[in-house]
C-alpha cells in the first residue's frame, strides 16, 4: 500500500468496514461450527490504532492512520463484545421506524446557531438528533454541550417539558401554575408533579399549563418536575415560603420589681422565615388569666416587632407571679410551629421598703427656681440636684456636673470678666428620661435671673452664656460668682416652659426620687431607677408636713413617723432621748436650728453631713 492510498476517514466509516469483516469471519466460523459440529463465534475483539484527529469546521471528526515508521500520541481504542439479546432490547429500531435523513435544520424554529451549536457534536439529521436525545439524561448532556436550553430540545423531541413556575416561591397550600408544553390533553395515568420530593395535588390539565397545589411538606429550596407515565420533564428551581414566628423572650424592665410600681414587660417577636406574615392577635396572660387580645400587623421576614402589643405595663402584689405571651392567640396563621409562639417567665415581686417622715418646713410648690436657696435637708433635695452639693468640708463638689475649670481672666469692653467651663456627666437624666443637657443649665439660670427670683442676686453675676455639646461656658464678673449657684436645682426646659406656674404641682427633677403625688401636707416619693448615682435601696418616701411642734414630736414619739425633720427644742429633745428608741442630731442652718430624728433601724443617713439628701439613694431600714 503506497502512502497515498492513506486517507482520512470518519469512525462510522471504521466501524462499517470492521462490521463487514466481522460478519464474513462469522459467516466462515458457522460453516466450520456446521462441519465439525463445534460451535465457533467470535466474542471478544479489541483494536488499538495509532491515529492523528482533525476536527473540521463543520464540528466533523476525522481521523487518518499514522504511516509506517511513525507514532502518534493518540490511540484510538475500540472494543467489541457480544451483548444478549435482552441487551438490545429498546435499542433496536423496529423495521418500520420512520427516521429521517434530513438535516436538523428542519426542525421548527431552530436558529442557524442552534444547527451549529448542534453540528459541533455530531449531530446532522434528525435522525442523528433523535438517537443522541433518547433518554432524560441524553437531552440534558446535549443541552450542556450545546447551550441550547433544555425545553426546545425537548419540544423537538416531542418530550414534556417546563418553561416557567408561577410563582417560583410560595407558602404551602399556594397555587402554583407549571408552564411549558406537551403535556398532552388529559393527565396521563400515573401522573406525579414532585415539589422538593413531595407530590402536589393536581388541580387541572392542558397541554401547556398544569395548576397544581404546593404541598405542605415543600419547604426552603428545591425543585419541581413531574413524571407523566414514565417521562420525567425538567427540573425548574421552587422556594418553599414559610413564616417562622417565635417569641424568644419576656423581659422586664427591672430585675427587681416591686409591688404595686409600674412593671414594664416586652416580648421579642420575630419573624425568621422566608414569608410575611398575615395580621394576627396576641395576648398576655398573667397567673394564667387571659389579658386583652391585641391586634398585630404582618411581620416581614426577619422582621422584629416593635408595635405595643408586645409591650405590657402591670401593677402587681408582693409574690410570685407566671407571666405569658402567646402570639397568634387566634390561630390564624397556618403552618407555625405552635410550640414557638408563646414565653413564659416568672417574676417575684417584693414589698416596698418604704419611709415615713415628718417635717415642719411647709410645701407649697417643688420648683427650686423658685424656692430659692434651701436648707440641705430640704425635700427639694430629693426630688432636684444641681451642677454641684455641699461637701463635708464646706466646699462644694460636683454633683450632676462632672467638674468645671478654673476661673480664667477674660477682658471684654475693658471690663475683667471671668470664664468658667462647667461639663455635665453624660449618665445625668430627667424623671421622664430625657437626659440633663447643657441647654436645661443654661434655662435653669436664665430663670434665675429674671427679676423677682429668690437667685437673682446671685444670678445676675453672669453675664453670659454659650452652650457647646454637654458644656455650659459662663463668664462672670467676679471669680467666685459661680459657687453660690452650683447647688442650685436644674430643671428640663422642655417640660418647665410651658406652664412655669403649673410645675411646682408636676415637678420633674433628676434626683433620686421621683414625685408620685403632692398635696402641701402630703407628699409621695417613688425611687428614680434611672438616677445617675444609683437605683435608690428605699422604693418610698411619703413626707407629712406637720408645722406644729408638738402635733409632729406626737406623731414620732408614737413611732407613726421613722424620720422627722423638728425646729429644735429642748424639751422636746430630752423627751425623744429618754424613750431610748431615736437618734437625734442637732443641726443649724442660717437662720434656725434643727432637730433630727430616726429611727435606729435607719442606715446611711447621716443628718451632720451639709447635704444630708446628697446620699438619700443609699439609705435603707435594717430589718
């Protein structure tokens, strides 16, 4: 054989010259099987052809058999073997099978890149299309190759196939639409349509839309596809929507609460699925007793709520109390983990340690701007501090102001002034919880200087004002022209502008006891739990006003008061001394002198100190 005689060829073209060999050798072993009554056959044959591979631009392989002499790094193996006949079964092709040589180009709809995409990997005719594309996974593995999407091969191939999932997310129980094509009229008989592995309840039928309903068990990500007899179509990507609503907790606002003050309760309520939720109602239980149902909005998910049916306020009595919140009280939102909707957390609740006092001093209002200058044991003490208090050696130490500089010489219009920067202690907070700014000091003594003020001749030393973050820059005109002022109690601008008149009734202060009520002989106190120095250890004070001596001295020496605050007199002194049950302290102040009074049971009191209410938060009754 000359070298010319060596040409290209296809594998079809191998394959068809080995067959025609093969079927002569098998013709020859079944005259000698015939003649020596052996049976010969031939089972096994393996070919290994060194070659070298050309791919044409049509996607056609070729192949040429290297010469003699030479080698190629490609080997082409082939291997032949006998196959049973229930092997062959579904791939013979019927005698009467109509195939088709005509070029994939008559397909509908098919673009000239498709026919290219398709000629790439051997496919021609039809008939090359429809051996290559005999099962599920064989169509899959052209569309893969080809880039062709998988639904118009199947529509080619007449197979079912899906376009579209509407909606491609949904709750459990949605109605979902499958589109796409050849589905055939009616359902055939062992239709499945499978959400993530779960069936769906078919709901109708056509040839290109199936409306099914999604199973309760679809749940998160995954996929869709129906078998319809034994074709399987597509897979499509399918979402199984759900609301996770879970209360995670109850918390109080205190950690210990007390009996018959305001106990604020809030739930956590979340949504940690993948759905909205539908509005539905809550509900409180306290001591297992159903409180009110409230009604609650739909929450997004990972939505936490913030609406005030989570939120609860009770009064309740010394012990211990069960308390719960249950959302969707109404069983309204389907597919929740019942189990998760409901927090139960127990408080124990105790009784108010409380103060009786007595003082002379009467109370007609609890402003300090208009109270001028008080005595350090005044009730005004209690509920107001100032920028600084009196300390044990007579000087004065901050209080709601973390410190201010030193006088500094300032000359203005040829005038010596004196600036002094005073800094507020960030903690500092009203009784409502507004925080104590520069901008309430600042108001606190302009109203101070406003004539008529008991403060003015003091107040009026500034000369002005400016107000920087938590700072109040003052320049005065004289040095020590501030220290008369620094005790004085700040008041919140916000709620003292609007009824000057009306606040000495509904005061708010930042000291460590906040007014419940007031009337000028009786005056309730409830601990600040927000004031800066520390949650008071008494829950109470209630205040009698008693300006006659001896109707007071009555009241304490009969032991209805534990406190009391009485202009000085001996013989009331050596009568309360002589019981053996009191402590007394005589006091003076600037103008009288004082009596004080308690009980022995009363700690952390200390009535020598000049700002006797300086430490009110630590005082506390031994049991």
């Amino acid at each position: 054989m000359s070298l010319d005689d060596n040409v290209e060829w296809q594998l079809a073209d191998l394959v068809d010259a080995l067959s025609a060999e093969v079927d002569r050798a098998e013709d020859t072993l079944a005259l000698k099987s015939y003649a020596r009554k052996v049976s010969f056959a031939i089972k096994k044959m393996a070919l290994d052809v060194e070659v070298t591979m050309r791919r044409a631009p049509d996607g056609r392989l070729f192949f040429r058999t290297v010469d003699l002499g030479q080698t190629s790094d490609t080997l082409l193996k082939l291997d032949f073997a006998q196959v049973l006949e229930n092997q062959l079964t579904g791939m013979r092709k019927p005698l009467d099978d109509s195939t088709s040589s005509a070029p994939v180009s008559v397909l509908p709809g098919i673009t000239p890149e498709e026919v290219r995409a398709l000629n790439s990997i051997a496919i021609f005719t039809v008939d090359d299309f429809t051996r290559y594309t005999q099962t599920t996974a064989m169509v899959a593995e052209v569309g893969r190759k080809t880039g062709i999407a998988e639904t118009r091969l199947r529509n080619w191939r007449g197979m079912p196939f899906m376009t579209a999932l509407k909606p491609a997310r949904g709750a459990p129980g949605s109605t979902v639409v499958l589109e796409g094509g050849n589905f055939g009229l009616v359902s055939p008989e062992g239709t499945v349509v499978l959400f993530n592995g779960h069936p769906a309840k078919v709901l109708s039928w056509s040839n290109a839309r199936v409306t099914v309903e999604a199973p309760a068990e679809a749940l998160g990500s995954g996929l869709v596809f129906a078998i319809l007899g034994a074709q399987p179509t597509n897979v499509l990507a399918w979402e199984g929507t759900t609301v996770d609503l879970r209360v995670e907790d109850v918390t109080p606002n205190t950690d210990g609460p007390v009996a018959d003050e305001p106990l604020r309760l809030e739930a956590a309520l979340v949504n940690l699925g993948s759905a909205a939720t539908q509005p539905f109602t809550v509900q409180w239980f306290l001591d297992d007793a159903p409180l009110a149902k409230l009604p609650h909005g739909p929450l997004q998910p990972g939505q936490r709520s913030t609406e005030s049916g989570t939120q609860q306020e009770l009064l309740l009595k010394p012990g211990t109390h069960t308390l719960r919140f249950l959302a969707d009280a109404n069983e309204e939102l389907p597919g929740v983990d019942r189990a998760m909707l409901s927090f139960t957390r127990k408080v124990e609740v105790r009784a108010p340690q409380s103060l009786a006092m007595g003082d002379f001093r009467k109370l007609e209002l609890l402003d300090p701007v208009r109270a001028g200058p008080v005595d350090g044991s005044s009730v005004l003490g209690l509920v107001f501090r100032g920028l600084g208090r009196r300390g044990p050696k007579g000087d004065v130490v901050p209080d709601l102001a973390v410190g201010w500089t030193a006088p500094m010489p300032v000359e203005r219009g040829g005038v010596m002034l004196y600036s002094v920067t005073v800094t507020l202690r960030p903690e500092a907070r009203f009784h409502d919880g507004s925080p104590v700014t520069a901008e309430d000091v600042r108001f606190s003594l302009q109203r101070m200087q406003q004539p008529g003020s008991p403060w003015s001749t003091r107040a009026l030393h500034i000369r002005e004002m400016s107000v920087s973050g938590s700072q109040v820059t003052l320049l005065l005109d004289a040095p020590d022209a501030l220290a008369p002022l620094l005790p004085a109690g700040i008041v919140p601008r916000l709620a003292y502008e609007p009824d000057p008149d009306g606040f000495g009734k509904r005061p708010v202060g930042s000291g460590p006891f906040q007014v419940a009520s007031f009337a000028p002989t009786q005056l309730e106190l409830r601990a600040f739990r927000g004031y800066f120095r520390g949650a008071p250890r008494l829950d109470r004070l209630s205040v009698v006003v008693i300006p006659d001596l001896d109707r007071l001295g009555e009241r304490v020496e009969q032991q209805e008061l534990q406190m009391a605050v009485m202009p000085y007199d001996d013989a009331w002194f050596e009568r309360l001394r002589d019981l053996g049950e009191w402590n007394l302290v005589r006091a003076a102040t600037s103008t009288e002198g004082l009596l004080h009074v308690q009980v022995t049971r009363l700690l952390e009191r200390n009535p020598a100190e000049p700002d006797v209410n300086a430490g009110a938060h630590l005082w506390y009754l031994k049991p």
